[in-house]
C-alpha cells in the first residue's frame, strides 16, 4: 500500500510540473513575467503587492494578480483596490495553489494587458513547496511575529525559494525577535538567496526588493 501511495504522488507532481510548464510557455509568449508570493497567513503578501504596484505603475509596467486562499474574497478585493486585473482564486479545502487552478486563472485574466504578474500563494509554509505553477521566480516571506525560529520549522521553503523577506522589522523588538538569527538561519537554508527586510506599513525596504525580483 505504501509503495501504491508514492506512486500517485509522484503522478500528482509530475502532472502539476508539466501544467506549470504550460503555463510558463504561455506567460512569456504574452510577455509577462510572474512571481509566486509564499509566506504564512499574515505575513504580508498582500501587502507587498500594494507596496510593489505603485512602484511598478511609476515605472510604466503594468501589473495584474491572482489571489489565491482556501475561501473568501477578502486579499482579492485589497488587490482589486489597486485598479488591476485579478482573479480570485480559491482552493476549497486545498492548503495551496496548483499549476492547474492557475492555469484556469490565467484564462480570466487580459494576459496581453500584463506585464508582472503577481501570484499570491494561500498563507501556509508547507504545503505551497512542491507545487510549481509556472512562475518566473518564488519569493517567501516571513514575519518577525511568527517568531525568529520560524525559518529552522520550515527549511524547504527557503530551500525552494529564490528571494526572501523578512517583514515587520519595526515590530521585532517588541516580540523579541532577532532578525539576525532568521537571516542567518535562511543562509543557511540557501545561501544564495538574496533576503531583504520590510516594513510593509511605512514601504520600507519594498524599492530594493522590486529592483532584485525585475533583475
């Protein structure tokens, strides 16, 4: 039974990869690079998308999103706020996005109307991992609220990742979080990702980070 068990996931991953390669080839032939966003509820994805838009719309590029959650509409209309396409993108009783569910997304979207699309991941640190979904890159974030051992509980998300976030700065001494042990313990994790510290609230940090996620 076990060996049964491997095999149809390992089919179930296979079939994600090939759909997320799709939808990769898809994107660039419309011209739009995406990236996934990953991080716990809270976190602040939703956030830097509202910090990255106006940056983004400042420099002539065109943004659009797919919010992703298990259920509501609530980081879908933050993002509609913004006057960008979205698609609202709920998983049911799913802990993740797949490539298929963007796929669909992607269909609803004006793709020849985008430029950088955002992915935002539903707020979990583990399931999201494995799934690809087509994007150019995969950024996490974290939060100095969640604590600073919340990198050593998740190391393979900051192994599969390609940048970094370490987000409310401003309230780490308050919690007693100490931002050098969680970029210390991401290097360690993927010593070549590039980590950068936000304060979503006051836009902090948020120009760095956009000019290394476009480079």
């Amino acid at each position: 039974m076990h060996h049964v068990d491997v095999r149809i996931e390992k089919d179930i991953y296979d079939v994600n990869r090939r759909i997320a390669d799709s939808n990769s080839r898809r994107l660039k032939e419309h011209g739009v690079r995406a990236f996934d966003l990953l991080g716990a509820i809270g976190s602040g994805k939703t956030a830097l998308i509202e910090r990255m838009v106006p940056l983004l719309i400042r420099k002539g590029l065109r943004a659009g999103a797919i919010a992703g959650d298990v259920y509501g509409d609530d980081d879908y209309q933050r993002i509609r706020a913004l006057g960008i396409p979205a698609v609202n993108a709920n998983t049911g009783k799913e802990c993740h996005l797949d490539a298929h569910l963007v796929e669909h997304s992607l269909e609803s979207l004006p793709l020849d109307q985008i430029e950088i699309l955002f992915i935002e991941n539903v707020g979990n640190m583990v399931c999201p991992t494995d799934f690809a979904l087509g994007a150019e890159k995969r950024v996490v974030i974290v939060s100095s609220t969640e604590g600073d051992d919340v990198v050593n509980k998740h190391p393979m998300m900051f192994r599969g990742c390609d940048l970094g976030i370490i987000n409310k700065v401003d309230l780490a001494p308050l919690v007693g979080a100490n931002l050098d042990r969680m970029e210390t313990d991401i290097k360690r994790y993927n010593p070549r990702m590039n980590v950068f510290r936000t304060n979503l609230k006051t836009g902090d940090g948020v120009p760095a980070f956009l000019e290394a996620l476009l480079a």
